[in-house]
C-alpha cells in the first residue's frame, strides 16, 4: 500500500534575495517573481511579511527567508 501524499510544511514562500549588482533587496515569490525591491533589508522584511500574511490570509501556510552574507538563508516569519 502506498503511503499517503504529505503535506508540504508550507504552501507559499517569499525571499528577500540581495541583489548586488543592482544595490537593492528583492522580494521573490514562490514562483520566482520578483515583487518589489528596496534599498534597505529591513524595509525588504517589511514588505515581504506583508505579502506572506495576505497569503497566509487566503489559508496557506507560508514562509518568508533572509539571504545572509554567506549565502544562506534564515528564516525570518512563519505562518
């Protein structure tokens, strides 16, 4: 018998990517799409968070994640 399909631990992502060529911050989507960019990390979170709880207001789980300096990311709010 085949086991049951999991459920993923959230339906919806956002990244806050430094961009470093452009000197800005994006915020990405799930889907790859960039969303909006500011200059300022904290501002970028911002934006980002507001985005994830609109999704997560439409009943999907959701994450949004910080690039670091090394490259890996942190998680910075959960639905």
């Amino acid at each position: 018998m085949a086991k049951p399909a999991q459920k993923p631990c959230a339906q919806a992502a956002f990244h806050v990517d430094h961009n470093t060529a452009l000197g800005r911050w994006d915020v990405v989507d799930h889907d790859g799409r960039v969303v909006a960019h500011r200059h300022s990390q904290g501002e970028a979170v911002a934006v980002a968070i507001a985005e994830a709880q609109h999704v997560h207001g439409q009943g999907d789980d959701v994450f949004v994640c910080v690039e670091q300096p090394d490259g890996h990311y942190v998680v910075a709010w959960s639905s």
